[in-house]
C-alpha cells in the first residue's frame, strides 16, 4: 500500500515541534505493516542543504505564481518528495513566522501549495507514482483533501490528523479566488469557517477519516471546551473520528545506545543516570544538592502551563528540590524563569532556545520532567521522560492522562504506578503533585520500581503503527501485512 504523508515539517530534516518528530517516525513504524509511505515536504533551506542526489519528477510553471520542481529522493532514511520554490520556502529561520517573530503574510498561499501539490500527486500527476492515501498532518496541510474532494478525480483517499487543534490555519475570505478552488467550496461543508477559512477545518470536513494523537483528545476536541469551535464537526461525524496514540522512535530514543549521553544505561543498571545528573548540574549551574532535579523541556507557553510553574517555583525549592528550564516562548515567561533563575541561584536555571542533544541529556539525568498542560493532544516529552527513567509529573489532560500511570496507593502497591497525575489548570494541585513527587523521591526503593516500570512502558509505534494501517486498509479495501487473510 503506497500513502502519501504530508508534512510542513519531518524529522530530522527540520523540526519545530512534535509534528516533525511523528512524522519523521511514522514512515519507518508502517514499513513492517506492507505500507510504503512518502513523505512530501516543503523546500526550505535546511531541507534542500540535506537533499543530494535526487531527481526532479515533475517541473511547475505556476505553483500559485512561482515556479517550482517536484524533487525525489532518500533523505536520511525517508523516502521524500520535495517541494522546491525557492520564493515561498527559501527563508531564514522557522519555517512559519519571520526572523522578527511575525507570521509570514503569504502562508496561506506557501501550505494551498504544500495541499495543492498533495492531491495532484494523489491523481496521477507523476508518472509512475499514485498513492492509495494521502496522510495529512495539521492545518499546514488541511486543504489537500479539500483540492481532492472539488477536484476531477476523487478516488485518493484521504485522512487528516489534528495534532493541536487550537492552531486552525485561519485566513480571511479575501484569499479564496486564489485558492484554485470552485464558488461552491466556500461553505459550510467545505473550506469557509466563520466567515473566513480555516486550512484544518477544510481538512476535517473533506478527509475521509480524522484521526488526532489520543483516545483522550478525541473525547476531549468533542466538547465546547476544547474543541475550538469544531467541536460541533466532530460530533457530526464521530463514526470517521479516532484517537491514536503517538509512539516515539525507540531507536532514537533509547538510554542503552544515545551517543548524546555522557553515559548510557538501562532499567538493570539505572544507577548509572547519576553520571548524566551531574552534567545537567554543571550545565545549568545548579549546586550539587542530594534532592531531587526537576526538569521542563518545553515551549514557554500557557497551553503548556508555564504560568502555573512559575507559581511555584518558590514551593518546589523550598521542598528541596532544583530546576532547569529549556525552552522558548512568550516573552513575560521568559522573563519569569530568568528572574527565578537571579531568585533561587544554584537551585533554578534556564537554557534559552532549543537544543535537540541537550534535551536527550536531561532526560537521562533528571529525577523528574514537569508537564503542567492546560491541553496537550499527545504529548511527546513524557514518553521520553518514560523510556530515560526521568519521572513524569503531568496534568490528567490529553495523551498525558492515556500515558502516565499515577504513583497512588494502589498503583503503587500493584507496581504499576510510572508518574504522579494532577488535575490540570491549577497552580494549587501542580504544587501538591510536587510535594508527592518529593516525597516519592525520598523512599529510593519506590522511586527506583516507578522509574523502571515507566522505562519498560510500551512507548514505540508498533501498536499504533498497526492501527494506521487497518485505518488505510479500511478505508481502500487494500490488503496490509496485518491482514490475517492477506
């Protein structure tokens, strides 16, 4: 079976977020289900810096104004066509927003062309090349199925994944007559959204099956409270709407083998993370003290529950235990952790930015990784902090609450417990899960059994994998490795 992922970002070719890291894992995780997936990629620079040795399979003379060439080839173990126009995509920097921190003003034209070019390639356009799927992933890619639904050929099949509702792709009503779309697709059932358009609204009206990232989010994107307004959408057609569950590359991602480690380990021999504990502490400048070290890895955001830490950083210290913060976001958050940084010398510290090898590193020597979300679809950073031993403290949101097993007294008991679970939104209950994760910390013997149990979880894409591909096989008749009568 041939499927076509769309992506405005895949890693390892570029990265923003977790979008990248799923669809960067996802190709390798089907392969072994009888499923060949594409990627298709936008050309930005870092993209094109990585693609040598491939070939141009189509050529365009108007991509939405510009000129432009379909590339194929094999890009650090992903099989990718590429999307090279150098005048929507070769820009510095992130590929949404400018060096100054503005989105760019012609992004709905540069992800109509990422959408556009998804369903020609899904009707034949490149000799020798017809997916039976095309696989899009947020609102960057949301109006391909759109462009297949209104256009000559409507046999592809199509499935949209949300992976953060809360970003919709939102552009006013001018841009439709540039959109190559016919009159009737702006309504209801189509593209228009309040008056205007929304790429992901376009996405989840036209697929043939909405997928997001949790059986929890799915429930969740149903309701007036974190539905965004789509909610109603969803409701409206729940039999085609699934929750299912983001893995992590275990190869990747894997304590035993990361060269990024100052010193690699297992669940047998967990002891040995101390090593990986003292670099974070040298790193960040924290003082050698023996309580626990807590970390965040994260964007600075309050979806993300950055304000409510910052509430209580003063609590976590005068608890024992230290902190240390990387990540970037909104400014007055920034700020924050910066001042309890100046605050708490030696016990808070903030790394500003992202660093891929640094984040590996500290969730192979913190005690604990603080994820306080107001809403978090999937999450990725807990099923890290699962496989390194690095406890996760999460809100009972989202994937977090489909992944992390609360340290209560039962769980303990049974030997089940993998983190400590709070109710969400509240600076009052994510202190009171800090305090039970210090004193979870200071009984060695429990705290080693929920350390290893989480690092034994289950957190690759075998299973999930397999429910992507009964998806496709569902919804083309198509026979996958999978098929007992295949």
């Amino acid at each position: 079976m041939e499927v076509l992922s769309v992506a405005s970002e895949v890693y390892p070719l570029i990265k923003t977020g977790g979008l990248a890291d799923v669809a960067g894992a996802l190709p390798g995780a089907l392969a072994s289900h009888g499923v060949t997936m594409r990627t298709l990629v936008p050309g930005y620079p870092s993209v094109m810096s990585k693609l040598s040795g491939g070939r141009v399979v189509q050529e365009l003379d108007d991509l939405f104004g510009v000129p432009a060439k379909l590339i194929a080839g094999r890009v650090e173990g992903l099989d990718v066509i590429v999307i090279e126009a150098a005048a929507l995509y070769d820009r510095p920097g992130n590929p949404y927003v400018s060096p100054d921190g503005w989105d760019w003003p012609d992004n709905w034209k540069r992800f109509a062309a990422l959408g556009w070019v998804a369903a020609e390639l899904g009707m034949g356009m490149v000799e020798g090349y017809r997916p039976h799927v095309i696989h899009c992933h947020d609102w960057q890619a949301g109006l391909a199925p759109a462009y297949v639904k209104y256009g000559p050929v409507d046999s592809v099949k199509t499935v949209m994944t949300i992976h953060n509702i809360a970003f919709k792709g939102f552009f006013g009503p001018e841009i439709f007559g540039q959109l190559r779309l016919p009159p009737h697709a702006f309504g209801v059932g189509g593209v228009e959204f309040y008056g205007g358009i929304s790429y992901l609204k376009s996405g989840m009206e036209c697929a043939d099956y909405v997928t997001t990232v949790s059986p929890n989010y799915a429930d969740e994107i149903r309701t007036p409270e974190f539905g965004m307004g789509l909610e109603g959408l969803l409701n409206g057609r729940a039999d085609t709407v699934v929750g299912i569950l983001n893995g992590i590359d275990t190869d990747a991602w894997n304590p035993a083998t990361d060269t990024a480690l100052v010193q690699t380990y297992s669940a047998n021999t967990i002891q040995a993370r101390q090593v990986n504990k003292q670099a974070v502490v040298e790193k960040f400048g924290l003082d050698g003290t023996d309580g626990p070290l807590f970390c965040v890895i994260s964007r600075l955001t309050d979806q993300k529950g950055m304000d409510l830490l910052l509430q209580t950083v003063d609590g976590l210290v005068d608890l024992g235990g230290r902190l240390a913060v990387l990540g970037s976001g909104e400014a007055y958050l920034e700020d924050g952790f910066r001042h309890m940084t100046a605050r708490h010398p030696g016990k808070v510290s903030i790394a500003n930015g992202y660093n891929e090898a640094l984040s590996h590193v500290m969730q192979a020597g913190c005690d604990a990784i603080i994820i306080p979300s107001r809403f978090e679809p999937c999450g990725l950073t807990q099923l890290y902090g699962l496989r390194y031993g690095c406890v996760p403290v999460v809100s009972r949101i989202g994937g977090l609450a489909d992944t992390v097993i609360d340290a209560n007294p039962a769980a303990i008991m049974a030997e089940v417990a993998t983190g400590v679970v709070f109710d969400a939104g509240s600076a009052h209950t994510l202190y009171e899960a800090l305090r039970k994760t210090v004193r979870l910390y200071s009984d060695d013997k429990i705290w080693k059994k929920i350390q290893r149990r989480g690092m034994k979880s289950d957190v690759s894409w075998d299973t999930s994998a397999a429910r992507y591909a009964d998806l496709y096989a569902s919804i083309t008749g198509l026979k996958t490795n999978d098929d007992p009568d295949n």
